[in-house]
C-alpha cells in the first residue's frame, strides 16, 4: 500500500552524475509562448522540501525549468533501448523529456524530477517534444487513481500549459500544449541495460548496477550484484504486475523502455481502467494482438525482465541469473492474493482458502458482467452492505464467493472511513476522463478536474490502513 508522504526539507542529491559520461546527454528545454500552471501536487512537493514554492517560483522550475538550487545544472536526457510490442529498437532514449533533478524525500528515497512535453532530444527523431494538454491531464488522473488504489506509480507533480497548438494524427488538431513534471522512484529503465549490452560496454554495465543498487535498491554491490539486482526486479516487477490487476488497471504499452527498475509504474499513455473483469481488455487501439491486455501484463512483464537477465549475461553467469528469475511466477502469485485481499478489506488465512477466493472472484466478476470498482466498494471488508443494493450478488453466478467469504474477517480499519457509506464507488473509467477533458476543452472549465482529484483523495484516505499516514 503506497504509504501517505511526510513533509521533508529540501535534500538535493544529483547522484546521476557519478555515473558519468555514456549514459545521457546535457539538453536544453523548449521556450515556451506561455507557462499557465494547471496542477502542483502540494502532498509531494512538501515531501520533497519544496512545497513552500510560490507558484512564479513553481512555474520558474517547472516551466522553465531554472535550476533548484544545488542541483543538476542542465537537464539530462537518458540513453536507452528497449524492445517495443517484443521489437527491439536501438534508436530510442529521452525524446520529448529530460530528467531535470534528484531529491530525497521523507523516507530517505532519492528521487527524480523528470519532465515530459519538454521539447526536443537528440533522441526525438521525428518528434516536436511536445506533450498535449490532453495527455497530460490524462497522466494526472491516472497517477492519481492508482496511488489511491495502492499502486506504486510515479506521481505527476505538476501541469503547465505551454501555449502552442499541436498536430496530432490521432486525436482532433490543432490541439492544446502542455510540459509536465513527474516525480518517480529513479528514472533507469530495463532498456537502459538493454543499450549497454548492446555495445558490449561491461564497465559502464556495472557502473550502473552498482548506481542501481546503492542509489534505487537499498542494497549493497558486491560479487553477486546483477543476480541480486535482477531479483529485486523480480520481486517488484510481480508486485507491480499483481497490483494492476487488483486495481482493474491496463497500462497499455508495457514495452522494456517503460519498465523503471525500481519496478514503480509510470509514462502512461493509452492506459485504461476495465470497467468489468475482461481478460482480453487493451487499452491501445495498436495492440490489435491483445499483447498488453489486462491478463497479460504479469507475462509482458515477467518477459521485460527476461530481457534484463540477458542483458545481465554481458558479466553474469547464466546460473544465478535462471534461479532468481524463475521465482517470478511464485511471487506473483502471493502478491496477488495479497492485492485482492488488500482490497477487499480481510484478513488473509491460508493460502489455499485465500486462493479459493481470489479465484471466486475472478470467476464470478466475469460471469456476473458486475463492475469491478462496484464489487470491491459493495463486499469492502467481507460484508455486504446491509442496505442501497440491489440482487445482483444473490443469484448462481456469486454462490462461489459468498461460500468462501463468509470465513474471512475484515481488517479493523476497513470500513472506518465515511466514503464506505457514500451511494456509489469513485472510479476513473474512459467517459468520465473523456468528460473531464470536454469541459477543459471547450470551456476552459477545470471544476470537474478538481473535483475528481479530491474525490479521488477522499477513496485513498479510505483505503489507506491508519498505521500508513504520517502527521
């Protein structure tokens, strides 16, 4: 369960450049015809010291993109590769963003601002830099959803409108700008040992494993390091694979360039959340193979990170690099369980029962048709509501699920909040964001915005057990 920040002072940490040269590129950002500030995200840039920013100062840093103090000079672009819908591609990096500095936060965690829509690369190709207004505010709500559903997600950290009109094929142009800011947990990929193995560069190989480790890990280099490295990666990869899933979430283009080492989830584009438990649901209109499908995406990622132990094999041997990845399937598999039973509310027992149930949900959702955000709101914490539902879990198709539910206690702090009491679920599905969007468009209207991100906040307090906040 993602943990509610704590405020913290301002602890520059550009660890990067000990890395050195060969692992990204000094840019400048786009100067842009106008910096409207849309969104700061005050919980997190209290956690980061920076919370006491003016918004002139705020839009300074982070449409300008002026230096903070003490920290990167000039904005990095990453190199990297990656292999995109299983094609690999050596002539990606940072294209449209740049990672702009790096901080500690409340618990010690050093973190990255890095941008999006910041303008162009060397790695741009044939791009403007640009970011829509559109997919930013797209990015916003989805990092705010899934933090609230306790995905460990990057956190947008701010949205500026740039005031350029855009030419986009698949969306109506000319169409409005944005930059944002993301703050994440590291900005290394599994395409950027990917580029390293490419050119056969062992020394620059474990320069950045032993970043990784120390920096991103809360580990130690040592003889074993890429055996220990990929098994970290394992162990948050099927996490993060098994939270998707609980949350009702399909990211969408789960390629080895958009998976960060940390595991941590981020660069959201087509994502979607399913409104009923589909298999098959993709969220891009390219993923004709369903590759990235909602049930698929523990398998796109447990392949992502076979390609990080091959790209490990540059000073690895195979042995230890086998072992640590064959523990992915059984560490989803417990991750999981432990993600549906989080929220549904109960207490876990052992794990043949609290399979029986994953599996009763799973099975009855999908025969049932009923809403996945429906479901866990109605059976929070082992109990149906008493009253405001309707048949809908009386009939054959929940039989399953009452059975094996009915020996499950909830957790104390379940069902403490008010929202539990609220009418309907929040839930963050394709016409309501197309709604929001409407009223930004055509109205310049931010109200629904707004309010979906305090709704959105009021079911994280909900969700979040009480040992987890900070005062």
């Amino acid at each position: 369960m993602t943990i509610a920040p704590r405020p913290a002072p301002y602890r520059p940490e550009p660890a990067i450049l000990a890395l050195g040269d060969g692992f990204y590129d000094p840019v400048a950002a786009a100067d842009f015809p106008q910096t409207i500030l849309r969104f700061r995200n005050d919980r997190w840039a209290a956690a980061v010291g920076l919370g006491d920013l003016d918004d002139t100062a705020w839009t300074c840093h982070f449409g300008r993109f002026e230096p903070l103090p003490d920290n990167l000079g000039t904005p990095l672009a990453l190199r990297y590769h990656g292999h995109q819908f299983r094609v690999y591609n050596p002539e990606i990096g940072d294209g449209r963003g740049f990672l702009f500095a790096q901080l500690r936060d409340g618990g010690d965690r050093l973190l990255d601002l890095g941008s999006k829509g910041s303008g162009q690369t060397p790695w741009s190709r044939f791009g403007d830099g640009r970011l829509t207004l559109k997919g930013g505010v797209r990015e916003v709500l989805a990092t705010e959803m899934l933090e609230a559903l306790g995905v460990e997600t990057s956190k947008s950290f701010s949205l500026i409108e740039t005031g350029e009109a855009l030419e986009r094929g698949d969306e109506p142009s000319p169409t409005r700008s944005a930059v944002l800011v993301r703050l994440s947990h590291g900005h290394i990929r599994i395409g950027s040992f990917q580029r390293l193995a490419a050119y056969r560069d062992e020394e620059r190989m474990r320069r950045l494993i032993d970043y990784c480790l120390r920096h991103l890990l809360d580990d130690t280099p040592g003889d074993d390091a890429p055996a220990r490295l990929l098994g970290h990666m394992v162990t948050r990869g099927a996490r993060l694979a098994a939270s998707y899933m609980a949350a009702g979430f399909v990211h969408g283009v789960l390629n080895s360039d958009n998976i960060a080492i940390t595991a941590e989830s981020f660069d959201y584009g087509p994502w979607r959340f399913t409104p009923q438990w589909e298999p098959g649901f993709t969220a891009a209109y390219f993923d004709e193979a369903g590759l990235y499908g909602f049930a698929r995406q523990s398998e796109a990622i447990h392949w992502d990170i076979a390609q990080l132990a091959i790209s490990l094999r540059l000073i690895a041997s195979a042995e230890p690099l086998i072992e640590a990845l064959q523990g992915y399937e059984e560490r989803f598999v417990e991750a999981y369980r432990a993600a549906m039973l989080g929220r549904l509310g109960v207490r876990p027992r052992e794990a043949r029962s609290d399979a029986d149930l994953v599996n009763a949900i799973e099975q009855e959702l999908r025969k049932s048709g009923v809403a996945i955000d429906r479901f866990f709101f109605d059976w929070r914490g082992g109990r149906q509501r008493a009253e405001g539902l309707d048949t809908a879990y009386d009939g054959d198709d929940f039989a399953d699920f009452r059975r094996v539910i009915s020996s499950y206690s909830d957790r104390p702090d379940a069902r403490g909040h008010a929202y539990w009491s609220d009418p309907d679920p929040c839930s963050m599905h394709i016409e309501e964001v197309e709604a929001i969007w409407e009223r930004i468009d055509e109205a310049d209207d931010w109200g629904p915005f707004e309010a979906k991100i305090a709704a959105v906040r009021r079911m994280a307090e909900a969700h979040r057990p009480a040992s987890s906040t900070h005062d």
